[in-house]
C-alpha cells in the first residue's frame, strides 16, 4: 500500500465532521479537516443556535405582558435588532474559535478551505493542492432549497441571510410549512413585525402528531399571524423599499421582506461524487449503509449530506459511531428510529416516537390520553393559550408509542420523556411515576382518562 497524507480526511466542519475528527484523532488517527466557511457550520453559525437566540429575543414581549398580572408594572419596552444580532454574532464568533481550537487540541489540521473528492482517496483544495487519505468523509450538510421559477425570485432570502440582516422589517411573508418556516414566522411575530405565513398545504409541520399541527396553527393565528394555507407565490416585485407579492390564488401582499425556508437539500454539487463513483440518491443525498459507508470503500458520509434525520444531534452521533467503527476497532450504528425533536415557535412544541397517525399506519390498535389545559401562570397572566399533552399507547402491550407537548417548557418536559420512551416505558409506568407538583410535566403522569372521539 502507498503512503497517504493522512488516515483521515473530512469533508465539511459542521456538527457531524468536527465530532468525527474529534473522535478519530483521539484515537490516534492522523487527520484533516477541510470548512469552506466557518467552523460550527450550520447549526453553530446559521442554524439550531442563532435561531435559539432569536427565540428567546421574541418571547421577551410575552414576559413584560404576563408580569402586569403578577403585580409589575415597567416602563416602555422597547426592542433594537442591531443590538441584538451584534451580541448574537459575538456570542457564535466565540463560539466558531471553541470549535476550531477543540480541533487543533486534539492535532486535527484545520484547512480553511473548499475540498472536492477527485477519486477514491484523493481530494483537491481550493488552491490545488491535492490531499491523499486512507478513509475520506463526507460532511458537507446542506443548503437551503431556493423558491422556484419565479419572477423576482432574487428578491426572496433564506435562512442563511436572515441572521444578517441589517434592520428589522416591519412586514414580512414567511414562505414555507416545516419547523424552520413556523419558527421564522413566530420569532418574526413575537418581535412585532406584522408576520403572513404562505404555505402551499393545507396544514403546517407534516408528519407531526395532528393534534399539535392543529393545535399550533391555531394558537399561532392567536398571536395574529396571519396563515396563508394552499397558497403560493408567483412573483415579487420591487415596490420602492417594499416588496409587491403576487399570490397562486390571485391576491398579493404589500411587505418588506420576504423570507423563503420551504426545505433543505443536501450540499452534494461540485463535490465531485461521480469522479469517486460515489452513489446518491433523488435530492442529490449520498447514499450510506448502516455504519456511514457509501457505495466507495473507505468514503464515508455523515449528518445532513445523507438526508437521514437532518438535526444537529443525529449528525454528532453519526461522526462519532463512524470514527468509533473505523478508527476505533469498534462498530457502532445509530439508531434512528427514537429521535426526539422540538420546534421552537411560541408556544413551542416536542415530540418523541410516533404520532396517532403514524402509529395507526404501522398497525397498531391505539389508547389515547389528552390533556388540554390552561398553564398555571396563565391564569394570572390573563393569557388565553393552553396546553397540549398527548400520549399514543399500545393498546395490547401498554408501551408509549408516542408523546406529544404543545406549550411552553414542551422541549425540556420531552427531552426527559424520551428516556423513559428510550427504555420502553408502558403507560403503567408513567402511571407509577409520582408527579413533581406544581408544574405542567406532571400532567404527563397524571393522565388516567383515555380519550375517546366526540359522539
Ligand atoms: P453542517 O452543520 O451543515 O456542516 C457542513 C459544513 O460543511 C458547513 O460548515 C459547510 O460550510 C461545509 N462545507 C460544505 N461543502 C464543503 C466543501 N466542499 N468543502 C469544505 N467545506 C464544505 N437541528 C437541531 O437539532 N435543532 C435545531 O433547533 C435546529 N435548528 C435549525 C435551524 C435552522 C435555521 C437550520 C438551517 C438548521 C437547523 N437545524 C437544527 C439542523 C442542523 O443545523 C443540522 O442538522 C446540522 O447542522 C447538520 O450537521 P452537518 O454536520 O451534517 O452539516
């Protein structure tokens, strides 16, 4: 065998490439990594984080409302955008240095750099150079998919420029139905921007539980966002420093800003795939076995790039049972079939295991509990929004299937459900969890009346 530069070699310096380097190194591997941007990549610098500091930004608004029923009383309020998005940059630029100095700490090369695969083995860098490795991975995540053909179609941003932006719109049309869509649209709503959201179904987050798509149409509507269901755009138009939208079913919206998060694909273009004989699928996503191995010995691909469960965590657990199976003479594989996962609108949402329908479309016959009640703070608060609880059981062997939080807190009462799911609780175990009183989790152990439909 011919001497190669390194054992290692990764493709991208996000979630899953960093950990991957990380763990490979620590092994004793010999290894590069090459970022075309940052280091952090997408959730670090325009993704899972910035978003989670604009969250908290937008629910400010909620907390000077609720405290008048709690006695406060404070002056005006007011919000500044460049504030916060100075203080957001400075806090993911601290962040981007942890990221690549962990690399360095553990010998890993940092290349700042574009990397493409020109055959098995062997990548080339921006400037030419040409970099042999014994195992390659793939780690380039993905981009936002741009809104179709349609005129005025460059004046539509993403997700990437959203975090940039200069001033805050006083109107804005959200275009998309999935989690980054209806997080956009509530952060944008709870800022006080005048929010429209379009969305070409009937109903927004597809594939999540109904009764929390229901429930948080319904609530996001509440906070006057106005939702904009079977409906597309067919054309922008520059109207002077305001946008001119042109609707499918023939209205239009005045607006400064448009905003389009209607889906992600993987980053696979230029990559030089077809040189290595590396096999993808009908988005462009790599295609990999069980332990990240792609159709090409010793090319591997991890995270978002491979289309599986696109979330920051599954791409960590990918890079590292991949380093663990290669370099670490110990073969792993990720599960994905319990991953729990939240969508940070306000109210927010969390969900782990299947929804009602899911699990009905799998066979199972289903007891259901609900619960759909008004938090505690609310009441003094005067605020009018309730609380989801949903439990979908296995009428025959009493497991969870599925568990299910519209409200707030939702993201942090699920993260810990989902141990108990994780070890395949019943509902008799929930049953027999005594209840942390007051707090709205308890619900979760207190459910005993299965719910049946309306006569
Ligand atoms: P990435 O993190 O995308 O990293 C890939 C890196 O590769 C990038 O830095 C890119 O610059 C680099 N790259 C690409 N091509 C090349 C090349 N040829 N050469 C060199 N470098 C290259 N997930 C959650 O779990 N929770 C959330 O709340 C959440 N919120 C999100 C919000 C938004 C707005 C977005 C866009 C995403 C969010 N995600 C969230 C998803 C999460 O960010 C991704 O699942 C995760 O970042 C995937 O990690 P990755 O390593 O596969 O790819």
């Amino acid at each position: 065998m011919t001497a190669t530069d390194y054992d290692l070699f990764v493709i991208g310096g996000g979630s899953g490439g960093v950990r991957a380097a990380r763990i490979a190194a620590g092994y004793g591997a010999k290894v590069a990594i090459a970022e075309e941007d940052r280091y952090g990549g997408t959730c670090v610098i325009r993704g899972c984080v910035p978003k989670k500091l604009l969250v908290y930004a937008s629910r400010y608004g909620d907390e000077f409302e609720d405290a008048r029923g709690f006695g406060w009383t404070s002056g005006l309020a007011t919000f500044d955008w460049r504030t916060l998005i100075a203080n957001k940059d400075r806090e993911i630029a601290r962040l981007e240095q942890i990221y690549e100095s962990n690399l360095k700490a553990k010998g890993v090369v940092t290349l700042k750099t574009r990397a493409e695969l020109i055959g098995p083995g062997a990548v080339k860098l921006s400037d030419g150079q040409r970099i042999t490795a014994r195992t390659i991975l793939i780690a380039t995540g993905g981009r936002p998919s741009r809104y179709g053909d349609i005129p005025g179609a460059n004046h539509i941003i993403t997700s990437n420029e959203v975090f940039e932006l200069e001033d805050l719109p006083k109107r804005i049309v959200v275009c998309g139905g999935g989690y980054i869509a209806v997080e956009f649209a509530s952060i944008f709503a709870g800022l006080g921007v005048e929010t429209t959201l379009v969305h070409r179904r009937d109903k927004v987050l597809r594939g999540f539980d109904e009764d929390l798509r229901d429930g948080l149409m319904e609530a996001l509507a509440g906070r006057g966002i106005r939702l904009l269901m079977n409906e597309a755009l067919t054309g922008v138009a520059r109207d002077g420093a305001a946008y001119h939208v042109a609707l499918r079913g023939g209205g239009s919206l005045e607006t400064d800003l448009v905003l389009s998060a209607i889906g992600r694909e993987p980053a696979t273009k230029g990559l030089g795939l077809d040189s290595a004989g590396v096999r993808t699928g009908a988005k462009g996503e790599i295609i990999v076995d069980s332990f990240s191995q792609t159709t090409v010995p010793g090319i591997f691909a991890v995270g978002d790039v491979t289309d599986r469960a696109n979330l920051t965590p599954v791409a960590i657990r990918e890079g590292h049972a991949f380093a663990d199976t290669v370099f670490g003479k110990r073969p792993v594989q990720v599960d994905h079939s319990l991953i729990p996962t939240a969508v940070f609108t306000t109210p927010e949402l969390a969900t782990v295991g299947l929804s009602e329908e899911a699990a009905r479309a799998l066979g199972h016959e289903l007891d259901l509990y609900k619960a759909r009640f008004r938090p505690m703070r609310n009441t003094i608060s005067g605020r009018n929004e309730r609380t989801l609880m949903k439990l979908v059981v296995d009428r025959g062997t009493d497991r969870v299937l599925g568990c299910h939080v519209l409200g707030p807190d939702a993201a942090e009462i699920v993260q810990m459900a989902a141990v108990a799911l994780q070890l395949g609780a019943r509902k008799a175990d929930f049953d027999a969890t005594v209840a942390l009183h007051p707090s709205a989790g308890e619900e979760l152990v207190t459910l005993r009346e299965k719910w049946a439909p309306p006569a």
